[in-house]
C-alpha cells in the first residue's frame, strides 16, 4: 500500500516500537507544549475568519498552515500582519 513507513499505521513489532521510541526521543512534551498556547490562538483566529466568510475556506487553510510553520520554526507572527 505504501504506508509502511507512517507510525501510526505500522503493524505493532520490533520495527514500530523501535520507530515510537526514537520518535518521543526526539518530540520532548516540553517542546510541544511551548507551542500549545500558540496553536490555541491560530485555532481561533481560523475558525473566526471561517465563521466571518465560509467562501474563504481555502484562503483561511492555506494562511492557518502558513502560520502554523512559520511560528514552528521559531518566527513570531502578529495578527495585523497575517
């Protein structure tokens, strides 16, 4: 099928924990949690753009994403230049 390289859809073995492990190596809860408050904000400020023009749909997707990777790669973005 070609999805045996996707975590989630590995059959559980040697091959997958050894892949979870390394994962949650490298994805420390302490960094995910830095961005919580941030990924709050984006949610909102998507669903409130959503809710003002459900025409934008794709307009709204593409700048949530855009933000979401810029501010995860350690840029600050502020709402009046979004």
């Amino acid at each position: 099928m070609g999805v045996d390289w996707c975590l989630p859809l590995m059959p559980y073995g040697d091959v997958s924990q050894v892949h979870r492990r390394l994962f949650h190596q490298f994805l420390k809860t302490n960094e995910v949690k830095k961005l919580e408050s941030f990924q709050y904000l984006a949610i909102h400020e998507f669903l409130y753009r959503l809710a003002e023009n459900p025409r934008g749909f794709f307009g709204h997707t593409k700048l949530y994403v855009v933000l979401r990777l810029v501010r995860d790669h350690g840029l600050n973005v502020h709402r009046n230049s979004a």
